[in-house]
C-alpha cells in the first residue's frame, strides 16, 4: 500500500454548474498532465494541443478538462523519485508495483475531490487508453462516454518482450545503482537511452520510417566505414535515446512499462473480457490505426466484440494511416473528424449542447 | 586493407573429378562454419542439420558442401577479437570495417584455394542471404544456381534501427572499454545480452510469440509484482541474451551488423538492381516467409522483380508460416520441399544426376 501520495494534475475550462462536463484525458507511458500547456522541462507546445483548447474539438471553452500525472510517474505525482516517509530516502524501486487500475483508483480520488459526480468524457491513447478501459469497467456509472485509442485490454507477448528489454537495458547500466542512484547522485542516462530507442522503433512504422530516413546519409554520399551515426535513422533514434533522458526518470519508466505488461482487463473478470463491461451505459468509440503494430487494429477489434457481447453503445474506427502507433498524436484528419462525431454527439445526449 | 587474414571453414562430401559439385552456404549474422557438425562452443548439433547429410537435400553423397565462418566473424576467421600484427593486441574497432562484398571476396579466394572454378550451388538466409545476391552479382560465371533466403537487397530503415539498438546497448556497458575489453581481461555481457534481446525479438512473429508464449506466467497464477521474470517471455529473452554472450564476441557483433546495414546491392550499381544481374546465366530461387517482418516479402518481391529485369532465370517462393524471420532455420516443410526441387532440377541442369 501507498500512502499518503501525491496526485499532480492539470486543469483546463471551467467546471459548469451541474459538473457534467468534465473530460478526463489519461496520458501514455512517457506523457504526462501537460497536454494543453508547454512541458515544464522542455518547453514543447502541450502534446495534444491541436485537439484541446478554445474551439478545437475538445473545447476548453465548452468543456472542464483534467489531466493527471499517473501515480509512480515523475512530473509531480508520488513515484520511485519521491522521498519514501519511512525511510527519509527516495522510494527507488522500493515503491510498490503500480498496476493501471491503480492509476485509476487515484484518478478518481481526484475526480472525487473535484467534486465530480460523473464524468462527461474519459480519453486516452496507448496505456492511456488502457486506463479509459479501466474506467469504463470499474467505475461504470461515472464515465458518460469513453474513448480507448490505438491500445489493447491486455499487453501482448510481443509487447511485454519489448518492455523487458527496455528494462534490462535500464538495469544493465552501472549507474542504475540497483534502482538508488539518485541517492549516488548518479542517472542510467545510457541505459534508459537504449531503452527509449528500442520502444520508439515500435511507435513508429516501417513504411513511415522509410519515408522519413529511407538509407539517407547524414553527410550525403560519404559513408564513415565506423560505428558512428552514417544513416539519418540512426542519429535521429540516438537523440531520441537522448533527450528523453532529461525529462524522465528511469525508475518510473519500469514502472510504467511493468504496469502495462500487467495490464489484463479479461483476466480480473474470470477470463472473459465482456463481463468487465456487464451492464454498461457509457457511450464507446474504439480507434486504431491501420500500421500501429504495437497496438494492431485485432486488439481493439477484441474490445469492440466485448462491448458488443456486453450490450454497450461502441463504434468502432479504422484510421487509414502510416504512422504507426504515434498516429494518435499526430494530426490526423480522418481521427480527428472521428473524434469530433463522437464528442459531440455525446455531448447532445448530455445535454451540454444545443447543436 | 586486411592483410594478412584467415579463414575458418568446414567441408562436407568429397568434391567430384570435375569439380563441379561444390555447395557454398553462407552463414546468418550470428551464423557460423558449423553447419552440419556441432557447434565447438555450446555442443549444439550444426545449425542446417535437417537439410544437410547422406540423403538430405543437400545431400553430402552428392554434393561437396563448403561453410567458411565470414571474415570478422569471431569463430575462427580473423576477426576483432583477433591480433593485430602491427600491434601484437586484438584488433578491437581497429579492424576496418567488414562490407557483405569483403565477405564474399574471401570466400572467393577461399573456394579458388580448393581449387573451384564453378560452385554449383551458393545458398544462405538473411545475412547469409545477402552473400548470396553478391555473389551472384560480382561472380556471376562462378555461380550455376543461386537461393537467397529470407533477405533482401539492402537493409531498411527499420532494420538499421534495430541494429543500432544493438550497437548503443554493446558500446553503452562500460565493461565494453571503447572496444579494448580483451586487453583489460573484461567483456560487456549485459550490453551484448540486450541487443541480442532486442534483435531475438525481429527473428520471431508476433504470432508465435503469442502462440509459444501468450502471456503464461513463468509461476503460474502468480505475479510476483516486481521485476523479476513474471513471464515467461521475459525469461525466455533473458535467457536468449545470456547464452549468447558465452558464444559470441561483442565487437564482432558490432561489424557484422554494421555489415548488413552497408549493403545495398543496388546503390553499388548506380542505383538499379537490376543492373547489379545483367546478363546473368546463374539459376535462382528466392525464398520468403509470409511472417518474416524483418525482411519481409516484399524485399524479396524487389530482388525478384530486378532478376526479371535482367531476364535471369528465377523461381520465387513465399512460405505460409506464422514463425517470423526464424523460419529458415526451422523445419518448414513447404520450403523444404521447394528447395530439394530447386536443387534437384538445377543439379539434373548441372550433369550431376541423372534422375
């Protein structure tokens, strides 16, 4: 158990009257609560800001819209970085497991002391979608329309293989120090870099990749003949590997990763994925992408036939793209025109709109 | 230049009074000599076992097979791990880099050595299959037939990615010490364990990792909530990456990789592949697998396509089988059967037989 934490969040739009219009987004393994104002530490534009704000189809004008750091993140909510009370010391991999019906649990805490009975609308892509699932399952009542993107009720074998490298990769590293090395003063920056490199081959496709890099050169038609970065693919996943260190910490990308390989909605209902959404009220809409092959089109074709079996009100959207997994936070035309279908029409059977 | 180097190889059969039937198979990345004999290091039977003895279909009866382990390799060709006369230590990253065209050079010279002018056969999967395409690109008249397996003509986007994963996981452990690990009596282990994690990944399909894998629990019915091996994939990978580091040397790694993401058959002739065949009187068979999304069968499509172009003689097989890139090394018996027919009617073709 847990206890006290700490819960950071974001908040966009006004709360109206009634409460009925709050939109809760949930953010995948690396994102974090700023999805509509610049990252804190890198200064980039919030990483969903050509859907969230004034106008845009998550109307902030229209719309209360939440956004919390999951709980074992590193942006403020309590992880392996934060001093653990017992010790004085930082929790390291002390803390323990964190599993996406966690997050959620702590979500709706926040939801509770916002005073938010129900949820107008509950968003997220990848372990973010997988957190959507979560809520429509445990928490039913207070979720009026849900919107899983481009993610599964359960990691595959495949997945789960290409997080435990990552970990390893982390874990190899002399500078982890066994998961102490913010008391070493130390950071598994090569580790964690590795680890960011391979997971970001899988967000992307091949043909994207192709298109992007295709074999360019770095320096146009002069190979080195030595390991340094020749191809344009090679230096681009280097500062990948990078950057990402400087705004993540190594720790909570195990226990980010652990939390999605754990992730099995069938199995927490006695193996049969409709029976954790038996009854079901809220509205569903189900995106994939055609080239996501982290999260293929046949896992949200197993949560579209659950809901179906489960009664629920579900649609169900193919986005033709290749941009692999990363698409759900690209500018998409047809998503994104999919999206605004859906909010609004669920907006007008909540009564938040007159259209 | 690489001067002097040696080559390690093994023979199977006895070559005939003309010379004529001598089989060349080319080894994969982490391939070696030891194809149809066991493996000097982990006592493993040869690694084409099944295709290859009295009989088989590269039946040693018939046929002289010859397997030499490619130069800067590590089981016994020279190789970074191997001195260098000009400063009595290992090679390390001094060695020049190794290209799939050094290769086949020496290889080349090897088979001049035994005194053949025409190999009958040249026949090897992924990296192993790239040496065949050189071959019988840059010494044509010495090739009467051809079966590249499960490759491609010049490596993707995508497959740099992976490998350079690899590279950065291997020059990342500190016990890697800037190549020089020999000299300092240490070995980067947990680097090299990782790429070989991450490349075990792109051998196999998701499909088979479901199959073989799921996500069963290496104790079953219990999570242990931490990170320890959960699943057995996990543990299968880890496995994977630790007996490879008892058999292979890390910076051979580094040029065998960096090998295969040189090579591109097309760009060594101005641009069309085509042209890399033109006038071409060698046999060929190219070879897929439906699950192979390493090379997948569009890479083969374009060498097929290009050998057309040259007005060769080509057959094209893709094989059903939902077991990835690894296929080629397992028993797949539709690709068994279309290569006993291949090398039979080539070597009816040949003279070598008379059925």
């Amino acid at each position: 158990m847990l206890a006290p934490f700490q819960i950071a969040y974001q908040t966009y739009g006004t709360l109206n009257e009634d409460r009925s219009n709050a939109v809760l987004i949930c953010h995948a393994l690396t994102g974090d609560q700023h999805v509509g104002n610049p990252h804190p530490v890198t200064g980039k534009p919030g990483w969903w800001l050509p859907i969230l704000g004034p106008g845009k189809i998550i109307d902030t004008e229209r719309y209360f819209v939440i956004c919390s750091n999951v709980v074992g993140g590193c942006l403020g909510s309590t992880g392996p970085a934060n001093i653990n009370p017992a010790t004085g010391k930082p929790y390291g991999i002390d803390l323990p497991i964190i599993t996406i019906p966690d997050m959620v649990r702590a979500q709706a805490m926040l939801v509770d002391h916002l005073g938010i009975d129900q949820l107008f609308a509950v968003i997220g892509g990848s372990m973010g979608g997988m957190q959507v699932l979560e809520w429509a399952s445990s928490y039913a009542d207070r979720v009026f329309c849900a919107m899983p993107i481009a993610t599964g009720a359960r990691h595959s074998s495949q997945n789960i293989a290409f997080h435990e490298v990552g970990r390893q990769a982390v874990m190899a590293d002399p500078d982890w120090c066994g998961g102490r090395y913010i008391e070493q003063g130390k950071k598994p920056k090569k580790g964690l870099a590795v680890a960011r490199m391979a997971a970001h081959i899988t967000y992307l496709s091949e043909p994207a990749l192709h298109r992007k890099f295709g074999r360019n050169l770095q320096d146009r038609d002069n190979l080195t003949f030595g390991f340094d970065a020749d191809f344009q693919i090679e230096s681009y996943l280097r500062h990948q590997g990078m950057s990402f260190v400087d705004r993540f910490d190594a720790n909570s990308y195990l226990y980010m990763t652990r939390a999605m390989d754990y992730f099995d909605l069938a199995a927490d209902h006695g193996g049969r994925l409709a029976d954790a959404f038996s009854g079901t009220k809220t509205r569903f809409c189900v995106v994939s992408f055609t080239s996501d092959w982290l999260f293929p089109t046949e896992e949200s074709r197993n949560i579209v036939h659950a809901l179906n079996a489960a009664g629920a009100s579900v649609s169900f959207v193919e986005i033709e793209t290749d941009r692999g997994h990363d698409a759900f936070l690209l500018e998409e035309p047809e998503f994104y025109g999919a999206m605004r279908g859906f909010i609004n029409a669920a907006a007008k059977a909540r009564g938040l709109t007159t259209i």
